[in-house]
C-alpha cells in the first residue's frame, strides 16, 4: 500500500494553539467593548486561573502580541489583532459550514480543531463557497476577509 499524497504529517505545536486561544479571547472581549481587558474576564472566558492567564500574557508581551499594563489589563497590538481576528473568522466560518453547508450539529471541539490549522487561502475559500456569510449560526458578525472586498 502507497500513501504518496499524504507522506508528510504536520502537527502545530499546542504552545502556539494555546497562544492563539488567548489572542481569540482578548480579541472577542475587547469587540464588546472593554479595553484595556481585564486579567480577570480572560480567566473567566478560558476557564482558568488568574495566575495561569498571567504567565500566558506575559509571554505575549515579550512576542509582541499585547501590550500589558500593569492593574489594568491587557490591548492587542496590531500583529495580536491579526491573528485573534483570524481565529475568531475561521471559527465562525468552520462552525458556519459544519451548520449550513454540511448539516450537521457544531461540534466546537472540532470547529476549535480546525481553526488553528486554517490558511487565509482556506478561509476565504470556505467563505466563498457559502457566498460570505454575514453572521455565524450564534447570530454574531464574522469578520470580513479579502474575499468579501473583491468586486463580482
């Protein structure tokens, strides 16, 4: 038995997952409105403690993703923006797809699955195919990609 098409594997380290899990949550929290975000609410929305949120963060500091500001919170930068923005997209479009295209239930443990492995190119063609879905099935925005600028 051959397996010529699929001889690689790729598997994204789970620090660089957990990263972006952060950049989602701190993105979807300041789209409601609060900023700087609180330690707090990002320990809340991930369901850990507040220590943990904060060794995280100050990881995401020192590689340019927020910007930490000591009893007040954290704010994106633009890099962290990029990719919480991307996260929140892609889930949306897969959770999108799972409903509307392929009729079944979402299953957020593999709409979370995919999100971190989803190219811009994967996206946008994912949004296409749905003809660029306004909102996800929870009733939220999802943000606009490249693809929804383009003129027919």
């Amino acid at each position: 038995m051959e397996f010529s098409s699929c001889n690689h594997l790729y598997v994204d380290p789970v620090d660089s997952e957990n990263k972006e899990e952060y950049l989602e949550a701190v993105w979807m929290i300041e789209a409601t409105g609060e900023s700087p975000v609180k330690i707090s609410t990002i320990s809340q929305k991930l369901k850990i403690a507040p220590p943990s949120a904060v060794q995280m963060l100050k990881k995401l500091e020192k590689e340019g993703y927020i910007e930490y500001k000591t009893r007040e919170g954290v704010i994106l930068t633009r890099k962290g923006n990029r990719i919480g923005r991307r996260m929140v997209r892609n889930g949306m479009l897969i959770e999108s797809l799972m409903v509307e295209s392929l009729r079944i239930e979402i299953d957020p443990k593999v709409a979370c699955g995919i999100e971190h492995h989803m190219t811009d190119e994967f996206a946008n063609a994912i949004c296409s195919l749905m003809k660029h879905p306004i909102k996800c099935p929870h009733g939220n925005l999802i943000p606009k990609g490249t693809c929804c600028n383009r003129k027919k």
